[in-house]
C-alpha cells in the first residue's frame, strides 16, 4: 500500500509540482491550501509524511505543525518545511513546533525526495 504524504501550501503550482514528483515516486498525495485547510482534512486517515510552507494566508505553517501535533493521530507524524524562510531563527521556531527537516525554495525535486525517503519508512 503506497504511504500517504500532505502537502501544504498556497501556491497551487507549487503544490502542483511537489504532487507530481512524490506521484513520480509511488507515493499517495492529499493537497490543502494552507494550515486551516490542511488541519480540517486531518480525519484520522493514515498520513506518513506532511509538506508544509511557512508563509500562509489563514494559518501560516509553524502554527498548523504545532496545531496538528496535538491532535494524537498525528501527534508523531514527521513534517519537512519546504519554504523560502532561510533564517535560522526560523528554523529553530519550526523545530520547536515539530519540523524533522527544512528545505529552501527553489528546491530540485530529487532534494525533497531525498528528504522524503528518509522520514517514510518503507
């Protein structure tokens, strides 16, 4: 059964770009346009992975991990920040909420997949 990665971002071309890689590489995808989108599809399901960028409208990423690590389902569910925040005050507050990795935009697809591969399990 192929895992389950979310992807969470307000740009839908970026979305776009990111699904179509982790397609690519045999993973199941599901899509929200920002924190409050992504934490109302949160039902339960079985999600391995979360993709997630910091600057968003409604409920920016930083808050959505730290939001979604309290819901117990998803309480040890890994997240790679994949964002245009370089700083390392940044990171360290998306370390803080829960974040396993960072990847700066633009990004090469093999970079995130690389990423990906070692916080989904087989």
């Amino acid at each position: 059964m192929a895992k389950t990665i979310m992807i969470v971002d307000d740009s839908a071309t970026l979305r776009q770009v990111v699904s179509i890689a982790l397609k690519g590489a045999g993973y199941d995808v599901l899509e929200a346009s920002d924190g409050k989108d992504a934490l109302a599809r949160l039902t339960g399901q079985k999600v391995h992975l979360v993709i997630s960028d910091v600057n968003m409208p409604n409920m920016d990423g930083l808050t959505f991990v730290t939001e979604m690590k309290k819901l117990p389902a998803y309480k040890f569910t890994p997240v790679i920040m994949l964002t245009t925040e370089a700083g390392a005050d940044k990171k360290a507050q998306g370390q803080a909420a829960g974040a396993k990795a960072w990847v700066v935009k633009p990004f090469q697809p093999a970079q995130m997949l690389a990423a990906v591969s070692k916080l989904v399990l087989p």
